[in-house]
C-alpha cells in the first residue's frame, strides 16, 4: 500500500509539475511589472487558463534559424526574405560557427521544478503515510515548489501564490478535522501560523532590508502546515529554515561570490526547513 501511495504522489508531482514552467516563467518579473503575456520573441501566450498552462517552449520559434539570426517562415520559398516574426528568440545563443541553433527555444525551467515537485510529493506521501492531511501537503506541494523557482530567479514572493496557499491550507486543513484518521490538531495550526508569521513580521519590522514582507506572508501558510504537528514540529520547521539560509549564504561567503550585504532569495530555504519539519511530524504522528 505505501508503495502505491508513493507511486500516485509521484505521478501528482510530475503531472502537476509539469504545469509549473510556464506559471514560473509568467510570475518572475519586478514588483512593478505586469505578469509576462509573451515569449522572449514577442509571440503571445495563449493555452488553457488563460495562457497560464501551456509548455515550456514557443511553438512559433520552432523554426530553422539561419546565419545573422533570421528564419524563413512557414511555406517561404527558398531565397525569400525572412519575414519579422522569424526572428531569433531573446537570449538565443549562437553556436561555434555563428549559427543560432534551431529548435524550441525554452524559455522557462523545463525539467528541474517538475522533477522536484516529483521527489518533494513521494517524499511526503512515505512520510505521512494514508492519513488525509497528505492530500493537503499533495495540494500545497506544487505551489510551494513555483514559489521556489520564482523567489530563485527575481526575489520575489507574489502575493497571488502566498495568500492564496495561507487561506487554502488553513481551510482544507480544517476540512480534514472532519475525517477520520488525522494525527494533526487545528487549533494549533492556527497558532502556529499567527506565531510563525509574527515572528517574521517582528523580524521584518527590525530590518525591512533583510526580510522581505513576502516573507512574513509565506510564513503564514508554512506556521499553519507545521503547527498542525504540534509545537516541537512548528519550531523545528522554522529553525530549520534559518539554518538552510544561513549554511548558503557562509558559502557564498567563503567561494567569495556574495558580501555581507548581498540579498539571498530566503523562500526556498523558508520552504526547505517546512518540508523537513513535515517529513518529521509525519514520521512521528
């Protein structure tokens, strides 16, 4: 039975994290910038979702490139001119003979957030086992995994996945109070998410430059996950997550690639630290 509970979280994984480059891709821009709506070439998303779910690559790039960085488009006849949209993609890089290689550009992470989210989603359903509150860590799992890779590439935490996550989980984790079988309590989550995400708003109020406030509302969501295990999890979970932190930026320091100053993405460890507090909990409830 564990087997297969493992075998249909990695199938979730990888069926959701194949939905995550696009969504990655869209997300990471500066906090003044609208969500992304085309290509590094131009060509509009479009797709299901409103253009939110979709592959990782252009179709309308997935033509061949000639030398100077121009393509013939669909039906052209040989000496015609290129037409505009045959243009090589942004960020193209040519090849040693100067040539832009031809193919579908990606323009997103294509295999490294899916194969995560994969391991992230079997190592959950090994550790809790077929109690109900996995399909709650199942659900949160992807969102958390995206959360990662935008945090990575922009710094940045979009209120549109952190409040969202903080309302789903506190309510479905209220809905599986209902079922039998849960090892979790609620009201501690709860607290947990008030005092995780008051410690971080006090950190955030103490040194705004070092803790972004999309921090403090992503711990929101983390101090309702790990509360549901109880105390020694919550606090596990958090310290854990400052530990991550603090080892990546001591070697940034040490291969001399960042300062003193220099900002880190902290969501991802802040993640890091919540996933081993629930691998814990679920052990041990």
């Amino acid at each position: 039975m564990d087997a297969t509970l493992i075998a249909v979280a990695g199938f979730w994984g990888a069926a959701t994290g194949l939905l995550l480059p696009r969504a990655a891709y869209r997300f990471s821009v500066e906090p003044e910038e609208p969500w992304r709506d085309a290509c590094p070439a131009g060509h509009a998303l479009t797709g299901r979702g409103r253009g939110w779910i979709g592959p990782a690559v252009c179709a309308r790039c997935a033509v061949p490139v000639r030398p100077g960085g121009t393509a013939p488009g669909p039906g052209a006849e040989a000496g015609a001119e290129p037409g505009p949209e045959a243009a090589a993609p942004a960020g193209a890089e040519p090849g040693p003979s100067g040539v832009v290689p031809a193919g579908r550009p990606r323009y997103a992470p294509g295999a490294l957030a899916p194969a995560v989210t994969v391991l992230v989603c079997a190592l959950l359903a090994w550790a809790v086992g077929p109690r109900p509150e996995l399909a709650v860590w199942l659900a949160a799992a992807p969102v958390a995994v995206l959360l990662c890779v935008v945090d990575r590439r922009v710094h940045r935490l979009p209120d549109a996945l952190t409040l969202p996550l903080a309302a789903a989980v506190t309510l479905l984790l209220g809905g599986v109070t209902l079922l039998p079988g849960h090892t979790g309590s609620w009201s501690t989550a709860l607290l947990g998410g008030v005092a995780l995400g008051g410690f971080y708003f006090l950190l955030f109020l103490i040194n705004p430059d070092g803790m972004g406030f999309g921090d403090v509302k992503l711990a929101l969501a983390l101090g309702v996950a790990l509360g549901w295990y109880g105390w020694a999890v919550l606090c596990t979970g958090g310290f854990a997550g400052f530990l991550f932190g603090a080892v990546y930026g001591l070697g940034l320091l040490l291969l001399r690639r960042a300062g003193r100053t220099t900002g880190i993405p902290f969501g991802p460890f802040m993640i890091a630290g919540a996933l081993l507090g629930l691998v814990l909990g679920g052990l041990s409830a």
